[in-house]
C-alpha cells in the first residue's frame, strides 16, 4: 500500500530521521499560507503516487508565497506524467510546501523486503537523487547492498560499514548510522515492503536529512494496522482496483483490449502468456481467488467491463471448489445486467463443466466455448479481429 511523501516524512520523523520543515495544502491560499511560513522562498511538490516529479515539473523552488500560489494554481488538477504513472498520468490533489534547504550532496538509501531471500534487503549509493535503476545499469559498483538477518537484525558495524561505503567520516557518518538504524526500526515497526529515501542528503549546514522519502506498507501487515487504509488517497488510485479490493479480488490494469477472468495466480500468467502468443493484448487481468463464488464471479466480470479498453473477455478458470455451472450462471448473470456484447469466450474444466457448457451456449451472449487454454486464447484474438472495421 502506498502513501503519500509527506506521510512518508511524518513517520520518519516519529523515528529520529530529520525532515525538511512542511504543511501539506489542499488549495492555492494554503500553499500561499503555508509558503509565508516558511518564509516565502521554499520549496513546491506536488503530492502523487509515484515518483520522478522532480523532471515533470511537480517539483520546484519559489522565492516569493504569491509564486508559490501561482505555482499551486497550475499544479492543482493537473496530470503528472512521469516514468512511473504511465501515460494516463496522476491528478495533484495535494500539495507538500517546504522549507528550501541548500543541498550538498545527494544519496540514495531504501530498505526494501528481498522476495528472493525473503529478508530486508538495504541498498545504499552515493549516486543519489538520479533514478537508482539507471545507476544499477551503468554503474553497478556504485550501489551497495545488504542483506539484513532478520534473528540479528541490523547492527551498528553494518550499518557504519555502509556509512563508511559512501564516503561518509566523523560525526556525520555517525548520524548516518544512527539514520540506518532508525529507517531498520522504521520497516520492521511499521510492516514497511519499502522505505526510500532518494535523495537523502548533506545540507550546506552540515546536516543529514531526508529530502523525499517513500513508504509502502507491506499489504500481508494490514490486520496488524487497522489505521493504514484510512491513510490511502483513493483518488490516486485506478477506481476499478478500489472496486476489486472491496470485493477481494486482485484486479491488474495492462495496455491491452482483451479482459482476462481467472482463478489463482499462476493460472493467470499462464493465460497472460499463452493470449500473447496467439498475438491477443490483455486489458487487464482479474484474478477471482481459488474458491470464487458465484457473487464474485459476476463482480469480477463487472468490473472487467467496466474498463473502456475492454472490446473482449477471455474467461479462463478451473472449478475446483467451485462448479463449473456455477461460475457460468455468474457470467451470465454479469453480462446480462450490464448488457454486454462484446465477444466472450470462456474456457473452464472441472466438476460440472458440461452443464456450465450448455448453460452459456443457450445464454444469448456473444460466446465461444475454448476447448482448452490454446483453442479459447486463439479463438477470443479471432473473435476481435473479425469484429474490427476494415
Ligand atoms: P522525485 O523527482 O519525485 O523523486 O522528487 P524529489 O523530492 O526527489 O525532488 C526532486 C529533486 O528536487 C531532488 O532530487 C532534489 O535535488 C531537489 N529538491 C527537493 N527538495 C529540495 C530542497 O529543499 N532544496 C533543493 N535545493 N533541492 C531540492
Ligand atoms: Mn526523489
């Protein structure tokens, strides 16, 4: 789960970590306000779920609060674009003012959960402030990584180690380490999948401090966290994935025009690859769970048309614990409350499967049965191509 640079910066805070002075502001006099405060030259950021604002011009220095209200004007509902939002981009709703700070030098530092190793994972550089993918590719010795024991935890010589690794000496690789430890005690407390700071910086004061900071909440953590989803900003995220989470499905926005239903993780990239190489583009993927009921069926199927892109669906699920039939009456149900036309094809195996069969061929739908994940995938791409205008 994500949050905000400015919540981010809260919790650090609450651990020892030194922020830049801010207030958050919702409208253009707030930004105003809040930039008097800070004594009129300050610094501009809009708030957004991604990263990479600086070169979209979401963040800037201004020297006076009416340039600062300028400033918000423009910003205020506006679409970021940047590497991370895709081309749809993300809407400013918020808005971080902050003290402007003379920077001296930039680092990178983020502790993040290792899927690998299933460990925290600590990655240091001091090549900061540029995106650390790009430093990864051209300059891999520049970035330092530590896996953290989680029965030791982190210890002070590893974390001054890093320090020392990014040239840091006397008292200010000092506070360093004791940053380290804090953003440790920060992930493990808070159920944190990442904690970025990028740049975290040495100001011409003297000072280490962190310039924007990213949190993401391990979703596993939720039930130990019952005031993380008050802090979510639903207005930043896609409406359908809200819709899905309510119901407890796992909805995946893609780039394509196919709409895929699917039952368990690894039936879904099966179906995602096996669509691709019989030249179909998935929309999207909806993931309904191994034992999907008929309710969530119909929802699941909902919110799939529910997304524009969507011109065809592709339902590929294995009844198990759930009969065939039933998942059929599910779709049928769906798509005829919000009378769908588009072409369906539907393949399914398990108990009941001839019964789920002949209910969707009497059904009136547009649907093809696929006799197996092959014959179904290339069968939707035929259905999509001979329904396109010459
Ligand atoms: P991102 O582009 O979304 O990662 O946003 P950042 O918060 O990292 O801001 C982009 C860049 O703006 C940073 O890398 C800094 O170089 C610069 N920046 C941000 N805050 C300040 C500040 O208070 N003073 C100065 N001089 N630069 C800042
Ligand atoms: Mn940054």
């Amino acid at each position: 789960m994500n949050i905000h640079e400015y919540q981010a910066k809260e919790i650090l805070g609450s651990f020892g970590i030194a922020v830049p002075r801010g207030r958050v502001a919702l409208t253009s006099d707030q930004v105003e306000r809040a930039a008097k405060e800070m004594g009129g030259r300050c610094i501009v950021k809009a708030q957004i779920y991604a990263g990479g604002r600086g070169k979209a011009g979401g963040v800037k220095l201004v020297h006076h609060p009416e340039q600062a209200q300028e400033l918000a004007k423009d910003l205020f509902g506006r679409k970021l674009v940047t590497p991370q939002t895709g081309p749809q981009g993300l809407k400013v709703r918020r808005i971080l003012v902050e003290e402007a700070v003379e920077i001296a030098r930039e680092f990178y530092l983020s502790i993040t959960l290792d899927r690998e190793t299933s460990r925290y994972c600590l990655i240091a550089s001091a090549e900061g402030g540029v995106e650390i993918e790009e430093v990864a590719q051209k300059s891999p010795e520049k970035i330092h990584i530590l896996t953290i024991d989680p029965f030791t935890g982190l210890r002070p010589y590893q974390a001054r180690k890093i320090a020392l690794a990014l040239g840091l000496k006397g008292s200010i690789c000092e506070d360093c380490v004791d940053l380290i430890l804090n953003l440790y005690r920060c992930c493990t407390e808070r159920d944190c999948f990442l904690v970025e700071i990028n740049p975290l910086v040495i100001t011409k004061a003297g000072w280490l401090m962190a310039m924007d900071a990213k949190v993401n909440f391990d979703d596993n953590s939720m039930f130990r966290h019952r005031e993380y989803p008050d802090m979510q900003d639903y207005s930043q995220l896609d409406p359908l994935e809200i819709t899905a989470g309510k119901f407890d499905l796992s909805y995946i926005k893609l780039q394509g025009n196919i709409g895929c239903m699917v039952n368990g993780a690894g039936l879904a990239m099966a179906t995602l690859d096996v669509l691709k190489e019989s030249g179909g583009e998935p929309a999207n993927f909806l993931d309904v769970g191994g034992g999907a009921t008929r309710e969530k069926v119909t929802e699941a199927f909902k919110i799939i048309l529910q997304d524009a892109d969507v011109k065809g669906v592709f339902v590929n699920i294995f009844g198990g614990i759930m009969r065939c039939d039933i998942i059929a009456q599910g779709i049928i149900e769906a798509a005829s409350e919000v009378h769908c036309a588009l072409p369906i094809v539907v393949r399914m195996d398990g108990s009941k499967v001839e019964e789920g069969k002949k209910l969707l061929m009497q059904s009136g739908l547009n649907v093809q049965i696929g006799n197996n994940l092959g014959d179904g995938a290339t069968r939707i791409v035929q259905m999509l191509q001979a329904g396109r205008p010459n």
